[in-house]
C-alpha cells in the first residue's frame, strides 16, 4: 500500500510540475507577444509623429502662400486700377515651387 501512495504521489507531483511548467511557458509566450506588440505601437506612434510634423509644416506654409496671395491680390487690384495689369503669372509659379518643395520634405522627412 506504501508504493502505491508513494507511486500515486509521484504521479501527482509530476502532474503539478507538467503543470507548472506549461504555465510558465504560456506567461513567457504571453510576455513576448506584448512586447512584439508594444514596439509596433511605439514605431508606429513615431511615423505618425513625423507625419503630424509635415502636415503642421504643410499647413504653416499654406497658411504663408495664403496671406501672400491675398496680399498680392490686394496690391495687384491696386495696381489694376491704375495700371491695367494682371499678377496671374506670378501666381502660377509659386504654386509650383511650393509643390515642390513640399515633396523634396516629405521625402526628407520619410528618410528619417
């Protein structure tokens, strides 16, 4: 009767340790899946960082290209009135170069 409560206890011991060990190995799995997660949430709260810096910088240079336009349509109606003439060209080729600038940032900016 001895071996076999000696035997069943063996049993039990081993079971707990089975037991134990998978718990362990599920907290360990667990640990590294919220680690995996938490730096995809940390990469991608810093592309979206970079991309809140452009977009502030866009609207700070549309707001910029904006009060020049007015200003410049508010001098150039002015200067219809007097002279006749139109500021239309002028216009058209700064739109171009802040388009273009805008590209050359953002893709300085994606390289960082």
């Amino acid at each position: 009767m001895s071996t076999l409560s000696t035997s069943a206890r063996k049993q039990k011991e081993d079971d707990i340790e089975r037991l134990v060990k998978c718990r362990l190995r599920s907290e360990v799995e667990a640990r590294k899946a919220v680690e995996s997660t938490m730096k995809r949430a940390v990469q991608e709260t810093r592309e979206l960082k970079k991309e809140l810096v452009l977009l502030r910088q866009e609207k700070e240079e549309l707001r910029l290209a904006a009060r020049k336009n007015l200003l410049s349509a508010s001098i150039s109606s002015g200067k219809e009135t007097t002279r006749g003439g139109s500021a239309g060209p002028n216009r058209d080729n700064q739109s171009g170069k802040q388009g273009s600038n805008k590209t050359h940032k953002r893709v300085a900016a994606a390289s960082l």
